[in-house]
C-alpha cells in the first residue's frame, strides 16, 4: 500500500511539473517585450515539441497491435452504446403507450387480477386438501421407518392446515380428529422411543467414552470430546462459556467453535440409510420432534419420573446377564460364594451408567437448545446422578449386609438412614409373573424324598444368604444374589467403586473438598460399619490364642513353619496375629483410600500383642512377688547390666553372625583359644558377682518347660518383627522411609501418616527388643544353673574322705543331666548360632568357678582330689555331648586339682622349671588348702612369700 501511494505522489509531482513548465513557457512570452527572447523560447517549444512527436511515434511504433485492438474495441463499445440508447428510447416510448393503453382497460384488469388471485386460493385449498389426505399414510410411512421429524412435520402442518384455511370443511371433521389422536400416539411414542434410546441404545454410541479401565480423572487421560460436546451445547444454552473445572482443560478454540456451529445449526433428519445409526443425532430429532408437538414440559417430566424405575430395570436385567454368563461358564451362585461376580455386576453396572449418563447429558444439551430455557427448569444431571447413586445405594446395602451389620454397630444408623427399607421394596423387589394356572393330577411333595430334598435346599439357602435371605426362583419374583451378603464384599468392589465415585463426581463439576452422596455413604459404612467389625473379628480370633494361658504356648506345625519360612517352632499366636497383619494389609491395598485407619488397627493390635508377649514373659521370669524376682531377669533389666552383657565379645560375635548371615553357612567350630578369649571377661564378671554366694532356688529358672517358652518366644519374635519390618519397608512415607530395601516394591497406597509409620518400626523394635532379652535371659539361665549346682559343691561337701567314697558329687550328676536336659529341649528350637551363643564358654566358666572355689575347700586329700577329678570328667564329658568340641578349659581345672598330689616345694619348683600354669591368686589358694590340709607343716607364710618373688620375677 505505501508505494502504490508513492508512485501515485510522483506521477501527480511530474503532472504538475510539465503543467508549470508550460504555464512559465506562456508567461515569458506574454510578458517579454524582447524579440529574441521570444525566439529563444519559442525554439525551445519547438524542440520539446518535436522530442515529444518522437517519443511518441516511437511508442506507438513499439505498441502498435495493442493500440489497434484498444482502437477498435472502443468503437464497438461506443456503437453498442449508441445502439444501447436509441433501444432504451423505443422501450420507454412503448412503456408511454401502455401507460395510456392499460388506463383504458383499468376495470377489466381489476378483475381478471381478482379472479387469478381466487383460482390461486382454490388451487392452494386443493392442495392442501390431498396433503391432509395423504398426511395418514405418509405418516404411518415415517413411523414406521423410524423418520420422527418427517412425521411430527407433517402432523403439525396437516393440524395447522385443518385448524387454519380448512377449518370449515365438514369432509376433513374425520381426518381431523384422527390426527388429533395420533398427536397424542406420535407423543407417547416419542417418549417410548426416546427412553430406549436412553436405556437401551446408548451404550452403542457412548460405550468408547466410559470404557472401564480409564477413569475421567485418571491421570493421562483425557476427557472425550464427544463429552465434552455435550457439556458445552449444555453451557452454551444455558447462557454459560464453560464450566466449573476441568471440562476446557483439553477443549481447544477449533472445538469450541465447531460446537457453536453445531448448536446453531437446524437438526435435520436424512430419508435414507438408517435412523438410528447415531443415537446421538436421533437423540436431537426425538427432542426436536417434540419442540414441534410443545410438548416440551411433558416430556421432561416424563423423562425424570422415569429415571428411577429404568435404572431398576437395568440393575435387573444386568444381574440376570451375570447369572446366565456364570451358569454358561459351568459356576454355580448357590453353592460357590463369588464375590467376583458383584465386582463383574458393577463394572457392567457402571458402564451402562456412564453411557446413560453421557445420553442424559446429550438430551437436556437438546431440550436446552430447542427450548431456550436453563437447565434449573429443567431435570439436571444432578438428578440423574442422583437416581444412579440411590440405586447403587440399596444394591450396596444388600451385598454388604447392611441390615445385620448395622444391628451390630447401633451408631452407625444414622448414617445409612438415606435408604429406607420402602426404597429398597421399590428398587430390589419384582411384580410377579401371572401364570396360567395347571392342575397337576399328582403331586411327590409330601413324599420322604421331596421333604428332605426341601429341608436340604432350604439349609443351603440359609447357610449361603444367612437367615432371610432371597434366591430368585422360577415361581418367585424375589430378586437375586449373585454372593452371599458379606460385609467384607467390599474389599472387592471399593476400587472400582472408587473410581466411579470420581468419575461421578468429577460430571457433577462438585467444588474441591465436597463429595456426592454415594461417596459419604461409602465411607460411613467404611467406618463406622466394616472397620468397628473387622476390629472386633480379629480381636476375637486373636484372643483366642494369647487370652488363654493354655494356648499361647502351642507352636505351629511343621507344614505351616516351613510355609512361613521360619527357621524354628514358632509360637501359634505370633502366627495368627501374623495372619491378621497380613489380611489388613490386603485390606489396605484394597481399601488405599483407608490406609491410615487401618495401619492405626495393625498398629492397636500389635500394642495389645506386645503387651500379651511381655506378660508372657514376666509371667516366666517373675512368677514369686517383685521381692523375690530372677536373676537374669533382673539383670537384664537393668540397663547397665544388659548395656555391659551387650558389649561382651560373645554377644558381638552373635551379632556379626546376624549381619552376615552365618546361621545356617558357616559351620566351621572356632579354636579353643578363640573361644576361651571370647567369654574370659564374661567369666571373670560372673564369678565376681556370684562366686562369693550361691544363687537360692527361686532366683533360678530351673524348670526345663519354662526356658523352652522363653526360646520359643525368643524365636517367634525375631520372626515376627522382621515381618513388621517388611511391611514398614512396603508402605510409602511422606518423607524417607528407612526401612525400604532397595528394588522393593512399595505398596500402590496414598502416602501414609509419619506417625503410624513411626509407631509401627517403633514395635519392630520393641519385639527384637523383647527377642534379645529372651536370649539374653536365657543365657544366663545356664550359667546360673551351674554356680546354683557348683557352688554348694565346694562350700558344703567333704573331701576329706576315705578311699571308699570317691564317687561323683550329686550336685555334679544333676547339673549334668540338666544341663543335658537343656540341650535336648533347646536343640530343635533355637537357630545354631544362638545354641552356640548360649552354651559356649561353658566350660571355661566351670573350670574358672572350679579353680576360684578352690578357696572354699575346708580340707583335702588324695581321695577328695581323684573325687575332683571324677566330677571335673562328668561336667567335661556332658558339655563334649552339648558343644561337639573338648572342652579343654576343664582338662585344666582337672591339672590344678591334680597339682595337689604334690607338696607345696614340689609345687614351687615345678613353677621355676617349667612355668605358671595359673594365676598367683590361684597358686595361693592352692599353698592355703594344702596347709588346711597338712596341719604339721608350719612354713605356709615363707612359700607364700617365696611363691610372691617366683611369680614377680616371672611376670
């Protein structure tokens, strides 16, 4: 545009140059009185007009064709022109003269024109009359072929034509009130036909938008466009640019424009091909056919009194299909308990619901458009929503045992109360079928096989559906049940009821934070019903085994341990509240939406088992009043004590094998010098603290039944609190969850709260807590019981004796066969290492308490030695039994008895030569109990002085 106005400027500047030039041209000579000067201009003209002649014929010589033809269609024109005119003359000449003419003839033309303008009317009287003839047929002809526009068209032209020009024509009175009457058929079959198109056809055309498997609001998924048509043809009529949310998320600007196109373009209706291909447009001619009837009103109350009783007849015929299909498939409902077929009934259930819905929302975007009115004067998709959930409500109520639940949980009435028992005669109950009536000529009911067939069946029936329940049957009109009313059904179907809550909720454009009905009803029955229930089940079932005392102590067998995969017995209660952690993690996974409550269940449940393993426990350590408690376990009770038990080498090795895995691989027995550095420092602690006084008999575990408890429990609660550690480590956290094993699968559950998960690693701990106390408790048992049997042996017997009695001590032959008692009973129940952890060093504490009580011996002989000696081979040959090893600590003990065959110079000089086998303490006390011996000798100072120098110049 702006250099066309440039090279308009410049030809303008160069047309008004040559003009100025010429005008300069004339004023010089009009004004100069010089001849000259007039010559020199006019020479200058001349040659200007001369170079213009030039140009010019140049020009005219290089466009000589296109002048021509220029030429000569100017002269056409400018003839046809001429000819144009003198026509236009003689036209209006002639018009002049048929002016004149026609007001001649005025009248005349009058009435022709009259009468031409009567022989129309009565042609257009006789047309309409064969239209209002042929307006039956045709109609039964568009009827039938399904082509409602077409037939509400003509109606409502013929009864325009009979109520308007025909109105007098007494011929027609017939035809007139027939197609009254079919007005009055056309309406009811439009309604019939706009039903079964709701009902019936809509999942053909609407199926692709609510496919199950792709929830509205699952994540990647996006909204159908066809959905969202209908949602924008609804906004659009109701004077609205879009929803509350999320409907133009994904609705672009050339979508929303072809919708307006479409919803301002006229419905019309093809005569070929077949009507009902697209239940969508045949929708729309069905609301348009009856926007021509103004039937509109009635039609959309029609429409909405007969949601409830369709949606009925859906929910019927769809649990009739599901029976057929599972009798087809070779199932029986009666006698199988399914609840696979509730959740096949839901999701067929819940298809057939979306489309419906989606076929609601395509008829009010219909009736808003035809009628111009907002959707509030309507019936709204609320309401359909509405209906839908009520359904599903009373269809819940019964496969969940609402009624006999609710009797259980008397609170939880008032959540429920939306559905009466009146609702649920109206949705759940049948008309019964009239049925001709036979008379049979004889019956076999009251023979002995029809009553106990009768009996059995109704047994069935009551076993299967509980007392009351219903089994639809051939002379019944009662309604059927696919499974047996449970209120566990609903782990089964939550999911996909979830998904259809949302998917509910997300059509009803519900603000953020409310939920629909079917939703609260959902979650009240959760909990306040199914959770109060599943509580008390399981407290049952697990009080049954750790409530009676009898019952704690039994152990599995051995087919469920090795199922479990448990290294040892295990207790039976630790397994079945294992099991109830197992079904709640199941309901978790089932139920993710109530993942924390029912974690705070597991997390309850283990409370009161952890409390029941410690009363367990103190019941074994503790059974006297709490003056007179045990040993051990006041020992471990102390936190110093089992601190300084903790940070023993034995304990660290016990440890090391843990991490490692050593329990079952590594079998290779460790050097005596190994071992016997190993518990050295533990030995020394022992003997300080009870080689002074012996332990009394109700400060020690001596019954063999009670230590086995304590290694069972010890064993059960290892095991199970690497459970309770697996099941933390599955569970996702908000934040970092350090128990999660790296390339585990977490569960697919919201995140749940910190403070359960908190709770729950937290009792892992307490029961491997409660695990190594056991093990702890039970190795000090074993060494309490040999300073308990030991002890009295060197305090309280003679030896001093004759050659006659030299046989072991009793207390010996006891503590063997006890300590082989425990072996016995805690060999098949305890892994190796822990078996190994709680009799190794046993005979290096033996030989140390043996050797220190040495001090203790009043007096002794040859005899009472070989009698030492003897009772040192008993204790060695018994823990040789236990360990698999020799016990060379006790070969050592035995070596320092038999040092006291010799005299104490001997003693002394056996030292210098070949060294010290054992402590100074020890050579002292064994110089004090020769001397206590050997009265006469008088020097025991002088060797205990000599003895001092040899060991000082030795260390």
């Amino acid at each position: 545009m702006s250099e066309q106005k440039s090279k308009e400027k410049l030809k303008e500047s160069n047309a008004q140059a040559r003009t100025g030039k010429l005008m300069s041209v004339i004023r010089v000579v009009a004004v100069s009185d010089n001849d000259e000067q007039r010559n020199i201009e006019k020479a200058k003209l001349e040659s200007a007009f001369q170079e213009c002649d030039s140009r010019l014929d140049n020009l005219i010589h290089a466009n000589y064709e296109i002048l021509t033809k220029t030429i000569q269609a100017y002269s056409s024109i400018s003839g046809r022109i001429k000819t144009s005119r003198e026509r236009i003359k003689q036209v209006k000449g002639d018009l002049i003269s048929c002016k004149d003419l026609l007001h001649c003839r005025r009248d005349e033309l009058k009435k022709l024109w009259l009468e031409g303008i009567e022989q129309k009317q009565v042609l257009s009287l006789l047309d309409q009359i064969e239209e209002v003839k042929g307006a039956p047929q045709k109609m039964n002809h568009y009827v039938s072929e399904k082509r409602y526009l077409h037939a509400t068209e003509l109606l409502t032209k013929t009864v325009a034509h009979l109520d308007g020009d025909l109105k007098g024509v007494e011929a027609l009175t017939e035809i007139g009130l027939e197609m009254k009457s079919r007005k009055e058929t056309l309406y009811r079959t439009l309604l019939q036909e706009l039903n079964k198109q709701l009902y019936e056809k809509s999942s053909r055309t609407f199926q692709s938008t609510f496919g199950r498997g792709g929830s509205l609001r699952s994540s990647g998924q996006e909204v159908s466009p066809r959905l969202l048509q209908k949602q924008a043809l609804m906004d659009l009529a109701a004077g609205r640019r879009g929803s509350k949310r999320g409907y133009k998320r994904n609705f672009k600007v050339s979508e929303a424009s072809s919708v307006v196109e479409d919803f301002n373009k006229p419905i019309s209706e093809e005569l070929v091909g077949d009507a009902e291909h697209d239940v969508e447009h045949f929708i729309a001619i069905l609301v348009e056919s009856l926007a021509l009837l103004k039937k509109i009103p009635e039609g959309t109350e029609f429409l909405k009194s007969t949601i409830q009783p369709e949606l009925t007849k859906i929910l019927h015929r769809t649990t009739s299909e599901v029976a057929q299909n599972a009798k087809q498939r070779g199932e029986s409902i009666t006698l199988q308990n399914q609840p696979k077929l509730l959740e096949e009934l839901l999701d067929m259930l819940f298809d057939n619901f979306q489309c419906i819905a989606a076929a609601h929302m395509s008829t009010l975007g219909s009736l808003q458009r035809v009628s111009g009115i907002s959707e509030s004067d309507l019936y709204s998709m609320e309401d359909v929503w509405s209906q839908i959930q009520n359904v599903l409500k009373v269809l819940l109520s019964g496969y969940l045992d609402m009624k006999n639940a609710s009797s259980s949980v008397q609170h939880a009435e008032t959540a429920f109360g939306e559905v009466s028992a009146s609702d649920l005669g109206i949705f759940m109950s049948r008309r019964k079928t009239m049925r001709t009536q036979r008379m049979p000529l004889f019956t076999f009911e009251m023979s002995s096989h029809a009553i106990s067939m009768t009996s059995y069946m109704r047994e069935q029936k009551q076993e299967f559906y509980g007392e009351g329940g219903k089994l639809q049957t051939e002379d019944e009109g009662e309604e059927q049940m696919l499974c047996k009313p449970s209120i566990h059904n609903i782990t089964v179907i939550f999911k996909p009821l979830n998904r259809f809550i949302k998917d509910i909720e997300f059509s009803m454009t519900l603000p953020e934070g409310q939920h629909c009905t079917l939703h609260d009803f959902v979650s009240d029955f959760i909990k306040d019903i199914f959770l109060e229930h599943l509580m008390t089940e399981i407290d049952k079932d697990i009080k049954k085994v750790t409530k009676d005392g009898e019952n704690m102590p039994s152990l599995v067998d051995g087919v469920t341990q090795k199922s479990l995969g448990a290294p040892c017995p295990i207790l039976a209660s630790a397994v079945r509240v294992d099991k109830a952690v197992g079904s709640l993690k199941q309901l978790i996974t089932a139920l993710p939406a109530y993942s924390d409550q029912l974690l705070a269940m597991v997390v309850k449940m283990l409370k009161e088992y952890k409390d029941n393993c410690v009363a367990t426990y103190r019941g074994v350590v503790q059974p006297e009043p709490e003056d007179r408690c045990i040993i051990s376990a006041s020992w471990v009770k102390d936190e110093g004590i089992n601190q300084c038990l903790k940070l023993l080498p034995n304990w660290d090795n016990l440890q090391e094998h843990r991490k490692a895995g050593k329990e079952t691989t590594d079998n290779t027995p460790d050097t005596m010098e190994v071992v016997r550095e190993r518990n050295e420092k533990e030995s020394e602690l022992l003997i300080t603290n009870l080689g002074e006084k012996p332990p009394q008999k109700h400060e020690v575990l001596l019954e063999v039944n009670s230590l086995k408890l304590l290694d069972n429990l010890q064993e059960s609660l290892e095991w199970f609190a690497g459970r309770i550690r697996n099941f933390a480590g599955q569970l996702p956290s908000q934040g970092f969850n350090t128990l999660n094993v790296p390339g585990s699968q977490p569960l697919d559950i919201p995140p749940v709260q910190a403070n359960l998960l908190h709770s729950l690693i937290s009792l892992a701990k307490d029961f491997r807590s409660l695990s190594d106390t056991c093990l702890l408790v039970l190795h000090l048992e074993v060494r309490l019981h040999c300073f308990f049997y030991l002890l009295p042996v060197t305090k309280q017997s003679s030896f001093h004796i004759r050659p006659d009695d030299v046989e072991p001590d009793q207390n010996v032959l006891t503590l063997s066969k006890d300590l082989s008692g425990l072996e016995e009973a805690l060999h098949s129940s305890l892994q190796p290492i822990k078996f190994k952890y709680i009799f190794e060093g046993l005979g290096h504490l033996i030989s140390y308490l043996l050797i220190n009580s040495a001090q203790q011996i009043k007096r002794i002989n040859d005899n009472g030695i070989k009698k030492m000696c003897r009772n040192i081979f008993i204790l060695q040959q018994c823990l040789t039994n236990i360990t698999m090893a020799r016990e060379t600590d006790l070969d050592q003990a035995r070596e320092y008895y038999e040092l006291m065959y010799k005299n104490v110079d001997e003693i002394i000089n056996s030292i210098v030569e070949q060294g010290a086998a054992f402590k100074e303490f020890d050579y002292r006390n064994m110089i004090k109990l020769i001397h206590r011996s050997s009265p006469l000798d008088h020097k025991p100072q002088e060797q205990l002085k000599k003895l001092e120098e040899i060991m000082t110049e030795a260390v």
